[in-house]
C-alpha cells in the first residue's frame, strides 16, 4: 500500500495534529494527577490534625469520668464508714463480765 503525493500532503498534518492532542491530553493527566496528590495530602494532614483533636478532648473526657469516679468512690466510702460507726454490734462493748 503505497502513498500518492496528495495523501501525504493530507496525512503530515493531521500526525502533526494528532500528536500535539496526544501531548495535551499527557499534559491534562499529569496535572489531574498532582492535583489529586495535593488534595489527598491535604486531606491526610486535615486527618491527622483532627485525630490529634479529638485525642485531646478524650483526654479531657477521661480525666473529667476518672475525678468523677473518684468523687463517686470517696462519697460511697464515707457512707460506709457512717453505716459502720452507726451499727453497733449487740453484745460487744454492752455487757461487762466480772466473774471471770
């Protein structure tokens, strides 16, 4: 199959063409691939960021139930020694054995 002068002179250009929407298309994908990388970047940073947020608000949150626990533990131990002075055993301390 060989070429007559007249599909050359149709041809060159259009190679020409092609090329250059096959180099703009390259072009396109590696900008939509470095934008891509930035906004994943961005968004890892974002991520991290509000990881280190909210592990400082559970921070604070298990400090505020660990003194609540403890306030808890406090007012059910001064109960206890209240019930304790207040029951009073039936025989200790009622009945003074001299005889023995």
């Amino acid at each position: 199959m060989s070429l007559k002068a007249l599909e050359l002179q149709i041809a060159i250009p259009k190679t020409f063409d092609a090329g250059k929407i096959a180099e703009q298309h390259q072009q396109n994908v590696i900008s939509q691939q470095l934008n891509a990388h930035e906004a994943l970047k961005k968004e890892t940073e974002r991520k991290q960021l509000q990881v280190s947020d909210s592990e400082k608000i559970d921070f604070i949150k298990d400090g505020e139930k660990e003194s609540q626990q403890q306030e808890e533990n406090a007012k059910k131990q001064n109960s206890r020694q209240k019930e304790e002075k207040e029951v009073q055993h039936p025989f200790k301390g009622n009945f003074i054995d001299f005889s023995g």
